[in-house]
C-alpha cells in the first residue's frame, strides 16, 4: 500500500524558512515524480513543484520560484521542500503526491497534508 | 497561460440523481493530460479520471469523464451519500506546470 507521510509544518515568521519532509513507502519510490501541492485554509489547490525520479528535472509554480526547492533522497524515500521568504501567502496545506506511472502526469497518491502558517 | 473554469460552482442534488459536472478550458488542453480530482472536507484529495476519460484504480464505474478540446465533463450517474464532495479538474502544460479548476461543490438538496 502506498503512503506519503508529511511533515515539518507548522508557524513561521514571514520573511522566515522551513523545510518540509515527506515520507514514501508501498512503491518503487526512484521510479517516479513526486510532487507538492498546496491549498490555502478555504481555497482550491494549488500544484508546488516537481521532482523527476531521479532528481535531476525540478519544476516550479511562477508563485515560488526562486524562494522554493525541491530536492529528494532516494536512499530514504524522501522528497522535500525547502521554502524560504515565506509570506502570509504561502499560508497552507502542503501535499505530497505521487505522480502515476505513465504519460498522463496525474497524482495517484497522496499525504494527509502538512499545515505552514506564515503570520507574526 | 492556460485557465480552467469549472461550472457550475455549486451543484445541489439529491442521493441516486445525476450530476454532470464542466470543465472548460480557455485554449485546448491535452485530453491526456485532463484529470478529475475529488476532495472531501478535512481529506486529501483523490484522483478519479486521469487521461480524460481513465477511470483511477477502485474508482466505481458510476464516475465516467469525457471531453476533448477544450470541454471536458465529469458524470455521476447516481450520487451515492459519499460522492458529496468537492471536484477539481487538472491540466497539464507548457512550460511545466500545472493548472486545477477553482472546483465544483457537490452538496446534497
């Protein structure tokens, strides 16, 4: 069975850093994209960033790129995502998903969801 | 930049009716790259119909997605009480990224 656990969310300054973590298991982890996804408190969602199976092709929204990383560790079968300059804009709940296999580039699995709030 | 807007923002129906849900997009959208999103309230979301018309693994076979182009539907045939949810279609495109609709609210009448 598949599971993404998320975590490393929580209260933050703006202007301020974090670093979130997610957790795979049930799958072939190096095999496939792995992708972040965020929905601010009462809003649609928002698609993050990319991250190719090996790591070598990174993709980002307009809306964070340049303050945002994507980065994984297929030793651990873990995908991250660093923010920086956080502002109340980025407040949300950040998804991990698992991109299925194939060409149509949709996410099959998901986490819980790990909740960043940027306030002071 | 590709935009996707869904209709209408909120359906009412009753449990056994059935609810078509839109999806247009403002230029044509890959229907390999159309996908349909469920989401209830305090969950993650689930992928339903990916490829336009793909039904995910354990996706009851009530959810049928169609369309081409630039309009796309999601079809229940008969809502079931857990099917009252929030649905979001998805696209993929150029450069990289990703675009969902705002979402349609199922709520029951």
């Amino acid at each position: 069975e598949v599971q993404l656990v998320e975590s490393g969310g929580g209260l933050v300054q703006p202007g301020g850093s974090l670093r979130l973590s997610c957790a795979a298991s049930g799958f072939t982890f190096g095999s496939y994209v792995m992708r972040w996804v965020r929905q601010a408190p009462g809003k649609g969602l928002e698609w993050v960033s990319s991250i190719s199976g090996s790591g070598d092709s990174t993709y980002y929204a307009d809306s964070v790129k340049g303050r945002f990383t994507i980065s994984r560790d297929n030793s651990k079968n873990m995908v991250f995502l660093q923010m920086s300059s956080l502002s109340a804009e980025d407040t949300a709940v950040y998804y991990c998903s698992k991109g299925i296999m194939g060409a149509t580039k949709a996410f099959d699995s998901w986490g819980q969801g790990t909740l960043v709030t940027v306030s002071s | 930049e590709i935009v996707l807007t869904q209709s209408p923002g909120t359906l009412s129906l009753s449990p056994g009716e059935r609810a078509t849900l839109s999806c247009r997009a403002s230029q044509s959208v890959s229907s390999t790259y159309l996908a349909w999103y469920q989401q209830k309230p305090g969950q993650a979301p689930r992928l339903l119909i990916y490829g336009a018309s793909n039904r995910a693994t354990g996706i009851p076979d009530r959810f049928t997605g169609s369309g081409s182009g630039t309009d796309f539907t999601l079809t229940i045939s008969r809502l079931e009480p857990e099917d009252f949810a929030v649905y979001y279609c998805k696209q993929y495109g150029t450069p990289p990224k990703f675009t969902f609709g705002p979402g349609t609210k199922v709520d029951i009448k």
